[in-house]
C-alpha cells in the first residue's frame, strides 16, 4: 500500500471521481444537488449511475446496495447484483439512474412502531446524493433514506436530513438580519470521539452473556482496575497498535477522517476520534465506523465491544458529539468574531443554545437513551441523567454583565451594549475542560456527552438541531418585525439570560451536591432511565415544535417512542434471560461441584485423621452454600419478575415493570453470584473472570 494521501477515499465515490468520470455538465448538476440540494433529473441520475457502476466494477465490485439505516440502530443493506444476461448467454453489468434514486425493500422486518401494517409491507429507499457512495468488501453500497410507502421516515437519516435543513433555514433568517447576504446555507458539523473495549476472542467466546448482550451480567472486581490511572493515553500494546494501524488504513480507505487514538481510562479501553464534518455525513461515518471496527477487531482475534457498560465497577464507554454551526463559507457561528455585530451576533447564536438546551432537556435526555446507556449516567463516570451547560468562567461573567446591566469586570470596564460596544474579546483557552459536565462549551462547538458509545448520533443531532432552529424561529420571528433592531436584540439577548440561566452550571457535575439543587432548587429534569424519559417524547410541547418545524410527523413520533421502548424492554428481557441461563447451567453447578469437592476432601481427611477440623474446608462450604441458596431464591424471584413482564398493559407499563422489577432483581443475584466468584477454585469457575478478560490484549 503507498502513502495515506495515495489510497485515502480511494473506496468512495466522491468528488475526485467524480470530477474524472463524469461530463461537465453532469457533475455541474450534482454539485448543485449535494451543494444546494436541487432535485435531480433522470438523465443526470442515468448519467451518474452509469459511471457509478464503471468506477465499481474497476475496484472490484460486482453487487450494489442501499445502505439505510433503519431504527434498530444499526445499518441495513440488501445486495443485488449488476449482472443482467444477454441474449447469447453472458451476462453484462448494468446499473441504472432509476436503480440509483430508488430501491424497494421488503420492509415488514424492520421495526416500525405500527407506522407500517404488515400486508403493507413495501418500503422504499431514496438516494442520499449528500454523502458519497462507498465500496464495502465487493458491493457498491449507496447511502439512502428509508420510508414507508405512505411516506413515513422509517429510518434516522430522514428527520436528520429535515433538522439540518430546519436549522439551515432559521439560521439563515438569522444572518440575513445581521447583514450577512452572502451565506447561501448554514450546515452542523459533527466531529464524534468514539470510545471502545477490545478483548480477545478467545475471551468472549467463553461468556454467553458477552455474546448475548454485549456486556458480562456478571463478574467480580479484579484486584486491580483502574484505580492506578495507569491506561489513560498510557503506551499503546503491540497487539492494539496493530489493530489501531488497520483500522485506520481501512477507514482512510473510505474517506473518514480517522485521526486521535489513544487509551481510555478503564483497562483494555480505548478511543477513536475523526475530523469533524457535515452531521450527515459524520453519521454515516460514525456508522460505518462502529461496523468497520468489529469487522478489524475479527480479523486480529479480537472483539470491539461498544456497548456502554460492558463490565460493572470499570468506566463505560460513550461518544462525545462535538457540534457547530458554520456557513457555507466556513464562518463558525460559534466562534466569537472581531466586530461588535459579530460578536453579538455569536452571543445570539449562543442564547438561542442555552434556550434550546433549557426547553428542551428531555428530548436531548431521550435522544440518548437506551438500556446500556442508562448504567452510564450519573454512575460518576459520565455525565448525570440532569443535563446542565458549561459555558466556563469569562462566558458566564459576560451572561451576567448583560443580563445585569452592570459592567463586565474583565479586560475592558465597560458597560455591555451589544451591538454597539465591543465584546471584551475572549480567550478561547481560558474556557477550561469540565470534563463532568453534559454538554460544554469549548471554545468555538459545544461537546454533548451523553451519548452511549453504541448510539447512532443521528439521534442526538436531530433534536439539537430542531431545539436550537426553534429558539432561531422565535428570535427570527421578533427581530424581523422590530424597528430599533439593537435594542430588541439586547432586549432578547437579556430575557434569554435571565429565564434560561438555570441551565448553567460550572460546577463538577458529578457532585450528589449539584443533582439535588438542580432538581430541588433549579427545577431541571432528572430522568434517570429510559422507561422515565421515554414517554415524554410525546408531551404536546415536544410534538408541537417538533412537528411544526416538520422534522417528525406525530404519527413518527408515536412509533419512535414505542420503538424505543421496545428496544429498552426487549434488551432488558435478554439480559434477564441469559442471566437466568447462565446461572442454572453454569454458575449453580459450578459452585455445587466445588462445595461438594471440598466436603469430600474434608471428609476424607477426617478419615484419615479424625481428630482435625477441617475449618476451612467446613467455612467455605457453609459460606458457598449459603451462597447458593441465596442465588436459588433471587433467581425464582428474577423468573417472577420476567413472568411479570406479561400483565403489563401497554409498552409504557412494562417499561416501567421492567426499571422496577426486572432491573433490582438482575441486580440483586448478580451479588451473590459474584461473592462465590471470588470463593470459588479458578479451575471450577465456568467463565473468564474480569481479571482475564480486562487484560486478555497483549
Ligand atoms: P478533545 O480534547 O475533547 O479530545 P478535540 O479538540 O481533540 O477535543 O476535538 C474533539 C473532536 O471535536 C474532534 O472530532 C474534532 O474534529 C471535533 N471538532 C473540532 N472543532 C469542531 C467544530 N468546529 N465543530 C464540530 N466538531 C469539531
Ligand atoms: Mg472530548
């Protein structure tokens, strides 16, 4: 293989190739559809198609497909090949403008919340012409939307296509009011830092609940974890260099922008982040990387777990989303400027942030939750389930200044006017790391840290993007029909501080200390699981702005929130299940068998000896069989409890059954499962402890 910059995109199908394979006039109209989103004809679609399938073929391909990404939360792909047959018995490859734009999946499958009734089981695919087509092994894959044959978003590309365009177009109002006519459009970049756990295979083959549920239902803390602090960016093994090395090679190959890896703080952890791009692309890219990850880690004997708490008591994995907004020509509306209008302009975009985030607290809880995810929150190793904003010192004094009409005591003492004075310049390095806060500003985009490490981050953009468009509507809204513009805008820059403040905070998030005067003196949200969070995706005032800015119909709404819930129940059921399992063939047994082997050894030396003791043989089959019979009655009562499961009435009630029962009892057995861990003679234990797997890497 030569240098990165000789094979770096050379599986995608983008400008490069584009500009080489198609005429001047066809590539001129698909700049104007990706660039400007203008619809595309079917001659230029042909036209495109053609040289598609010549690019393909010439690397390999014989198949294509419409990769979608459909509510599972993983991507979807059903491969059809190029061959037509001719008349004389051969075959040729074809591929046309029609097989481009449009596809027709059996979607009855894929989950639909009831958006889709099963004899109407057709769905389509549309071309995303807005993030390139790739090559995949020997298929052709084409990024598309998903929908049902009654139009209905089937998929999370299409609400994040609509929220981009949505905050596209308020944002546009916005810079058009402060002079700026030469924006043609406002696009969200997303740069995400995904982390991971590599283990061995050899590992994971040896634990159902690994390969069942992603993360171990049970094990014992190793002595040592990651209380030294010794893997954070710590020397990188032989044996993850070489997995990072291919890893990276196989997704320059495909155009991602793979740049920062290191160590993570847990054992075995490590994290992966790209150079941030347009957010649609940035997720299909966050997708294709979280595949091509696993699919690496296979062929190095490994295997990438992303879930987000693949072992109790070590730090779980999560994905930062960095997020801004820039113009086309590449203005960060983030960034604060150097003329006063910029920077009351940055401040506006900043209020109409805090706003966004204020308002709507659940739909960005909700945007991240997941059974998985829920272990992470607010176990002081990730962000708690209350979502604050850090803006850092200098920020929240200038906030204050305004909202005061005091003078900001920083560089220049001057009172705050906007528009008219100059913003005291700020250092983007004196925005210190908070590291424990949900969702902080560092400098020039803001970092929500809530995401799970297996979340798709379309969700999370669609209602970032669709909050902050809505508080832009509003602004847009008044400030057009004003005619003193400086003093509305300081009027709502004021009014924005003084009701949102509460949101703010720059405190150490994770403090039992905050999450009570957040609740109890601050009124914010605290949904500490899904089944809490969930149903507030349809409170009216969520349906309300998430429906009039037309991102999601009411009906997709319902079926997300059912989906959703589904997922939570159906993972939770699973895990039960296999705990259940693994406790009757595995664990029971094994400690029975060593408790057994230990009595007969006691009674033999007894035997032999009849005036000894035996103490620790006797104590420890007390102890292992009091264990036992602990596990034996918590496991009926789990069973009850999954039995349970079948009185509920509607998805919400089990939800609910599931976070009180399920979810206790799971937790309640693992306990004494995990003493007898530690009690029990390695050679009976029937599955890798975490002490093996934690370190299993070399
Ligand atoms: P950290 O210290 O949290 O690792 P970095 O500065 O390394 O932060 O950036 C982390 C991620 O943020 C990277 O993916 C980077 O590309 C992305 N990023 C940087 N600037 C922006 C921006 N303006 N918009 C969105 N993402 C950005
Ligand atoms: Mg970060």
């Amino acid at each position: 293989m030569g240098t990165v910059s000789d094979y770096f995109g050379s599986l995608v199908f983008d400008d490069r190739a584009m500009r080489a394979s198609l005429s001047a006039d066809v590539y001129d109209s698909m700049r104007k559809t990706i660039d400007e989103g203008r619809e595309l004809d079917i001659s230029v679609a042909n036209a495109v198609a053609q040289a598609m399938k010549v690019w393909a073929v010439a690397h390999g391909a014989t198949h294509f497909t419409h990769w979608f990404q459909p509510l599972t939360g993983i991507t979807a792909e059903k491969h059809d090949s190029f061959i037509t047959p001719s008349p004389d018995g051969s075959v040729i490859m074809e591929f046309s403008g029609k097989e481009l734009i449009k596809g027709e999946p059996d979607a009855s499958s894929f989950p639909s919340g009831g958006l889709r009734a099963t004899f109407e089981a057709r769905g389509y695919t549309a071309w995303d012409p807005t993030s390139y087509a790739f090559i995949k092994g020997k298929t052709l894959c084409i990024p598309t939307a998903f929908c049902s044959y009654g139009g209905h978003a089937l998929d999370k590309k299409t609400p994040l296509l609509r929220s981009m365009e949505v905050l596209n177009k308020q944002a546009l109002r916005i810079l058009r009011l402060f002079g700026n006519d030469a924006a043609k459009r406002v696009v969200s970049s997303v740069g995400p830092e995904q982390e991971y756990f590599l283990i061995t295979k050899e590992m994971y083959e040896q634990r159902p609940d690994l390969r069942f549920t992603g993360r171990t239902l049970f094990g014992a803390k190793p002595p040592k974890g990651q209380e030294m602090d010794d893997h954070y960016f710590g020397v990188i093994k032989p044996g993850v260099a070489a997995y990072m090395e291919e890893l990276n090679e196989e997704l320059w190959k495909l155009g991602i922008l793979a740049k920062t890896e290191h160590n993570e703080v847990a054992p075995a952890q490590h994290e992966l982040a790209p150079i941030y791009t347009t957010t649609n692309i940035a997720t299909d890219h966050n997708q294709l990387t979280m595949e091509i990850m696993q699919k690496v880690a296979a062929k190095h004997g490994l295997v990438c777990l992303l879930h987000e708490k693949p072992f109790a008591g070590v730090n779980g994995s999560g994905k930062h989303n960095n997020w801004s907004i820039a113009t086309d020509s590449g203005q960060n509306l983030l960034s604060p400027g150097d003329t006063p209008y910029e920077n009351a302009q940055f401040l506006l975009f900043l209020c109409a942030i805090i706003k966004a985030v204020d308002d709507y607290q659940d739909l960005l809880r909700i945007s991240v939750a997941t059974a998985g995810n829920d272990h992470r929150l607010g176990a002081n190793e990730a962000p708690p389930a209350v979502i604050s904003i850090f803006l850092g010192d200098e920020l929240t004094a200038i906030l204050d200044a305004i909202e005061t009409d005091t003078p900001y005591m920083g560089t220049a003492k001057t009172q705050m006017k906007l528009g008219v004075d100059v913003l005291p310049k700020f250092n983007r390095d004196t925005t210190d790391r908070n590291r424990t806060s949900p969702f902080a500003f560092t400098g020039n985009k803001f970092e929500f840290r809530m995401l799970g490490s297996s979340n798709s981050i379309a969700c999370a953009n669609i209602m970032l993007n669709s909050a902050v468009a809505e508080s832009l509507r509003e602004y847009a809204d008044c400030l057009e029909k004003t005619e003193d513009f400086e003093t509305a805008l300081h009027e709502m820059i004021k009014e924005t501080i003084k009701d949102h403040k509460r949101i703010i905070f720059n405190g150490n998030g994770y403090d039992d200390a905050w999450i009570k005067e957040a609740t109890e003196e601050r009124g914010l949200l605290n949904y500490r699981t899904t089944a809490d969070c969930m149903p507030h995706l349809l409170d009216e005032k969520n349906v309300k702005m998430l429906t009039s800015l037309g991102v999601f119909t009411a009906d997709e709404l319902r079926s997300r929130h059912d989906i959703m819930l589904e997922n939570y129940c159906k993972s939770v059921v699973i895990e039960a299940n296999t705990m259940i399992n693994m406790v009757h063939k595995r664990v029971a047994p094994a400690i029975v068998r060593f408790a057994a082997d230990l009595a007969k050894q006691a009674s033999e030396k007894r035997a032999f000896l009849p005036e000894i003791s035996c103490s620790y043989e006797t104590d420890l089959v007390t102890r292992l069989t009091s264990l036992t019979n602990s596990i034996t009655e918590r496991t009926e009562e789990l069973e009850k409890a999954v039995m349970g499961l079948s009185d509920a009435e509607d998805i919400v009630s089990e939800a609910e059954l599931i976070r009180d029962t399920v979810l206790p009892k799971m937790s309640e057995l693992r306990i004494p499962c995990d003493c007898a861990e530690l009690l029990t003679a390695k050679s009976y234990w029937p599955f890798p402890t975490y002490g093996d797997i934690l370190f299993s890497v070399k």
